[in-house]
C-alpha cells in the first residue's frame, strides 16, 4: 500500500532523513520506532507531503505522492493523527470530529462514521458538546485518532499517540489501535514506547539519526539486543 524508496529529506541544508526505505502493506500495523530526533516524525511530514523530499520516492497504491499537495494526499486516502494532538481546543468535540470529514463528498456516509468513532471512544460521545481544550490529555488523544477517523482513510499515520499519557490510558489507546486496525484500517505507528508499539505491531523499523537500521517482524525485534538494550531498558 505504501513505499517509501530511498528518501533523503532536508531541512535547508540539514539532512533529516538519510535513504529511508520502508513498505507497509494493507492491513498491517507497522511501527516505527526510535528516540527523539531521529527522524521518524520527518517521515510522517514526508509522506503527507508537508515535507518535500529532495530524493527518493513516496507511492501510495501506485500513485506517487512526493509530487503532490498535501490535500490531494488526504483524498487519496491518508490521514494523521498528528504528535502533540493539536485539537481544536475552542471547539466542542462534535465539531473536531466534523472537522475530519471537511474534505468528504460522500457526506450521507459520515452519520455511521461519527457512530463508529463514538462506539470506539464513548468518553467522546458523552462529552461531545463539551469543549476540546477542557478534555484530559487521554480523552484529546482519543479526540485526535478519531478525528482522523473521520476522513475515512484507508492507511492511518499515528504519531506518538501515548507520549504524556498515564499507563492505563496508555494500555486504552494501543487496545483501540488494534480494534481500529480489525476494522479493516492499515495503521503507520511512530512510537517511543516500543514495548507497547512492537507488541500491538506486525512488523517494525527502527529508525536512528535518519536511516532505518533494522527491520523484522515485530516479535523479532523485542529479541533483539539493539532493541532490548536501547529501547527498553534490559541489559
């Protein structure tokens, strides 16, 4: 469903992403993990095409995206639940959430949508008129995944989803990303937490200072040393 082939992508003269390469096929999770800085927010932004990359390629069921506005990507089928949830905060949570379906034309189908976001976050449904910035920090993340819901995309970018989140909120949210992945949605998840990421993921990439250095099904990576030691703190 989605290839990244050899992206180099700059920041001015600051190389951000050193010949990434990375697939997700349709109906995976696919995690990509690694510490701050390392680039994996650089390839979110790259494949929603906020971030051009100065080489390399970014296809999307076929279709090239690195040439195109990052409108046209969104119809196409992606959307992101963007790092920080950055939800409307003066706005009540229905009106975020009608928000994510601004650039749908099939408008009779979003009702059933709104239903399934509330079936899958009932907080959400029973705070609906309230306003998004007097939500907790779980609940705004909940109201940015299902904002992206809403536009009904095929592939899903998750972006840090449990950063600030207290563990039972966290264990809630990953819980939800495997529900809404059953639900038929292909999920690209950017995670710190790779204990929780890897065991809700099919497969992984682990991603240092802009290049992937190892790649394998999710269950291999939390046998791996560089993981264990790196990312979750064994010895």
């Amino acid at each position: 469903m989605l290839e990244l082939a050899d992206v180099h992508t700059y920041y001015g003269n600051i190389r951000a992403l050193r010949g990434v390469s990375l697939t997700v096929a349709q109906g995976e999770i696919v995690t990509l993990i690694g510490s701050n800085g390392a680039g994996k927010t650089t390839t979110l932004k790259t494949i929603l095409g906020t971030t051009r990359p100065r080489r390399g390629t970014v296809t999307f069921s076929g279709q090239r995206l690195d040439t195109l506005a990052t409108d046209r990507i969104v119809r196409l089928g992606i959307a992101q639940s963007p790092e920080g949830r950055r939800i409307f905060a003066r706005m009540t949570v229905l009106e975020n959430l009608e928000l994510g379906a601004f650039a749908r034309k099939d408008r009779a189908a979003i009702g059933s949508d709104l239903e399934r976001v509330f079936a899958l976050f009932p907080r959400l449904a029973q705070r609906s008129t309230q306003q998004g910035g007097t939500l907790s920090g779980g609940e705004q993340q909940m109201l940015a995944i299902g904002r992206a819901l809403m536009a009904r995309p095929t592939l899903l970018l998750l972006d840090e989803p449990s950063m600030g989140l207290a563990p039972i909120l966290v264990e809630t949210i990953f819980r939800i990303i495997q529900d809404i992945n059953r639900q038929g949605t292909t999920i690209l998840l950017v995670e710190q937490n790779a204990r929780m990421a890897l065991g809700v993921a099919h497969r992984g990439y682990v991603m240092q200072t802009g290049r992937i250095v190892l790649q394998a099904a999710a269950a291999e990576l939390l046998r791996s040393d560089l993981v264990r030691k790196t990312y979750l703190g064994e010895k």
